[in-house]
C-alpha cells in the first residue's frame, strides 16, 4: 500500500465503495487521515463497516463541514450528464473534489526514494482502444527482462493496491477518461495516447469533452516523454501541441497508417513490420506476423505505442522483440482459446463497439463472426466495409434482429443465445476458418459485463467440442 499524503488528522470522504474506493479508503487511514465512507448501496456500505470504517452520508445537512476533501470513484459523474447530488454539495461546500488517481501521483513519491539509485517512474496509458493491451505488454516485456515493475489502474489492482515502489520499479497505469478527467495531480514520467474513437460522450457532453479528458494527462503533468499515436487528427493535434520542433525526441510518434520517417523519434507498423526510426534513420525493427498474441493492425498500434516506452526506459530492440514472441494477449481481447482440425477460435468480447469490432474483422481471414448484445446508436451499419471475410454472421441477445436488418447480403442466422451460436459456427466451420466472438455491442443485456460474456462464449466452447470430441 502507498500512504495517502496531505490529510494528516483531516476528515476526507471516499464516495464509492468499489474496488478502489475501499483500497482509497485504507491507504487514507495508513497516511493518517481520518477516512469518511459511503455508498449508495448498502452491499458497499456493508462492506465498509465490516472494514472498520466511518459511515458519513453526504445527503444530511452540514455533512461536509469539517471535511477536507470528497474523493469519489470513476463511475459517479461529476458534470455531465448531470453531476452527482454528492460533488453538487461539494462545490457549495467549497470542499475539493478529486479521485484515487490524483492522490496517488500526489502521494506517489516517498522519503526512502533519496537512498534509491533510480528513482521509480510511472507509464500513464490511455486511449479508446488497446490500452488495456498496451499496458499490459509494457509491464510484460519489463518483468521478462528482469526489470521490477507493477500493473495498476483500470487493468488488475487498483492504485492504492500497489505494493510501495522498489528502487528503479516501473509502475505502469492503465487510465480512463473517467479516471483522468477529474484527477488534481498527474505527473507521469511516461505518457501515452493510443488512438481515439466516440465512446462515452454522453459522460463527457460530446466528443470534445471527451478528447479534453483524454488530453489532460498530457497538458496537467508535462510527462517527460509523450508516445502518441498519430493516425485520428486528435492525435495530430495533441503531439503538434506538445513538440517543440519537428526533431523534439521527447515526443515518439505512432503509426499503423502511413510511415513516419521525418526528423524526429517515430515508430510505425506496415505489413506486420515495426520499425523505428530516429532523425530519419531506422535504427530498430520487429517482424509481427508471426506473434500469435498480437494478431491484426490494432494490435500492431499496441506493439508500436508500447515498444517506443519500452525504448524510452532503455530496452533494446531484440529484448523487446522476445517479450513481444511470448505474450499471450489479454483475456477477452482477440484472445485464441482453441484450434481443432484447421478451426481457430478467437475472444474479442472486449469488442464492445463498432470501433473495436472492426478492427477484429480486420485481424483474421475467413471468419465466423459471432456478434450482438445491447447495440449501440446506428447499430453494425459502419462495419459494412470490413465484412468482406465473413462467411457468415451467428447473431445473439437484444440486437439480433437489428442487426440482421444491417447485414444485408452477408449470410447470417439468428441464433439469440450463445451455447446456440457457437454450436452453429463450429459446426459448420471448415480449415481454415476462424470462428470469432466481437459483439460489436455491450454486454448488458444478457450479461453483467464483457469478461462474464467472454466466459460463457469460452464454456460454451469447450462443452461443443467436448461433445464432438466424445
């Protein structure tokens, strides 16, 4: 745990009882605070008693006298679409609002740092896509060269989870818009944007509210070094605004669009090969063809973002190269779960959107796509252009029949439920196919969430070819 710092003997209000919320509100207790809990349900309020901790509705009357600051979890909205009733009485109170992120790089740095010969850095990583998948191939690559390092943030572990940063650690975050929009401090040595797509606009009043969040890790900390993909005018935008000069190194470029050789550090991918180029001069590539838990253009953007930190921090081409070979991918995320007789079976049901959908249609040949769920406005129209590899469409949950409507001429089945979609395309799958799971919609019209919807397709899998096999 990392001692929350700057409440010594101060009452402070942690609204929302998650994950990270309890761990905010230990790591409060640890730094000497006087730590306040609510939640709006009573399983969280529950859960905190049970800790030990102080109930404080904030609803009552004067309930945010004497208290120094409201710290409040990513999923309560603060301004739009309306802010929470709780931040409402905050700002007439004049009590700071912030949340777990700003705290930690506020508390980040601690005394016993001045016997460190390295002092510890933080990778913040954000983007509509592939962060997950980045963060997660940064913090492999440093652990398989010997380098120590922990994974916090919107993957694994919640910040305040992390275990008090060892001489020259690497402490790599994964950072939503949600969790970066209202933080006070963010200082990251290392600062990355992955690309950006609408998603959560209404959270953020539109699409410029929600690149504004996005940028602040950017323009609120000045990292040391930015690694920004450059392939949406956002992210042209944003490496315009932070280089000083087209030969500034302290921004790498990110490509899997076009290829970036001009004077400056630029990494890109074409064809399936990275290459590194500095003042016009390659001095770095990978073959990614073959890399099994990095299939597809997106996943190649991630190996691009990630390999110019990794470059950054001081690994080689060839040590990041082996990291690369033996990275299994993510769950959920264009993860291969079986192969039988030529047959590969894929689970993106991460691919909550057309976006990421797309890019999965895009990663493999003759395709057996499963998709469906809750749609989202305008339902599968834009993937129009990225079914050319399908042969056929297995269609599930709430949407099915809309999207069937969309599918036009590509050859589809309503299936409505998963055991009966899987069954179907493995059935009629031939080698050479792959069978893939990317909904193109949420989860929640027959699922909590995506991982729990990734499950299924996974049990559902293993019971059809179970079945076959006996």
């Amino acid at each position: 745990m990392i001692p929350i710092q700057g409440y010594d003997g101060h009452r402070v209000l942690v609204l929302g009882l998650g994950r990270s919320g309890m761990a905010t509100l230990s790591a409060l207790a640890a730094g000497g605070a006087v730590p306040l809990a609510w939640d709006d349900s009573a399983e969280g309020r529950a859960r905190a008693e049970a800790a030990g901790h102080t109930l404080h509705d904030p609803s009552r009357p004067g309930a945010f006298e004497g208290v120094a600051a409201l710290i409040v979890s990513p999923g309560i909205p603060h301004l739009y679409p309306q802010p929470n009733a709780a931040i409402r009485a905050a700002w007439e109170a004049g009590v700071p609002v912030d949340n777990d992120i700003g705290l930690f790089f506020a508390s980040f740095g601690q005394r016993d740092w001045a016997e460190f010969d390295t002092a510890p850095r933080v990778v913040a990583v954000t983007g509509s896509n592939g962060k997950s998948t980045t963060s997660a191939l940064i913090h492999h690559v440093l652990e398989g060269a010997g380098r120590p390092t922990q994974l916090a943030g919107n993957i694994g572990r919640g910040v305040f989870d992390l275990d008090p940063p060892r001489d020259g650690e690497v402490v790599v975050l994964e950072l939503s818009s949600y969790q970066i929009e209202l933080a006070r401090a963010l200082t990251p040595d290392v600062a990355v944007f992955t690309n950006l797509s609408p998603d959560h606009l209404d959270r953020h009043g539109g699409m410029g509210g929600y690149f504004a969040a996005k940028r602040r890790l950017f323009t609120e900390g000045a990292p040391d070094r930015a690694v920004v993909g450059v392939d949406e005018d956002e992210g042209r935008y944003l490496a315009n605004r932070l280089a000083h000069g087209a030969g500034d190194d302290r921004l790498i470029r990110v490509s899997v669009a076009r290829k970036l050789s001009g004077p400056g550090w630029n990494v890109h991918a074409n064809k399936g090969f990275l290459a590194e180029f500095r003042k016009a001069r390659q001095v770095g590539s990978i073959d990614l063809r073959g890399i099994r838990g990095l299939p597809g253009r997106h996943n190649h953007q991630n190996a691009c973002a990630a390999y110019g930190v990794l470059r950054t921090l001081g690994l080689g081409p060839r040590t990041i190269e082996e990291g690369f070979k033996d990275f299994k991918g993510l769950p959920h995320r264009s993860q291969v779960i079986a192969e039988r007789d030529g047959v590969v079976v894929v689970n993106d049901s991460k691919a909550t959107n057309v976006e990421s959908a797309a890019q999965a249609l895009q990663a493999f040949g003759r395709i057996r796509w499963i998709a469906g769920g809750l749609g989202k406005d305008g339902g599968i129209a834009a993937l129009a252009p990225h079914l050319r590899g399908v042969v056929k469409a297995y269609l599930i949950g709430h949407s099915a029949r809309e999207f069937a409507l969309q599918l036009a001429d590509t050859p589809h089945e309503i299936c409505e439920t998963m055991e009966r979609a899987v069954a179907a395309a493995l059935a009629e799958a031939e080698p050479g196919d792959t069978v893939l799971l990317a909904p193109a919609a949420a989860s929640f019209d027959q699922y909590p969430d995506f991982e729990k919807r990734g499950e299924h397709f996974m049990a559902a899998v293993r019971e059809t070819l179970g079945a076959n096999q006996g």
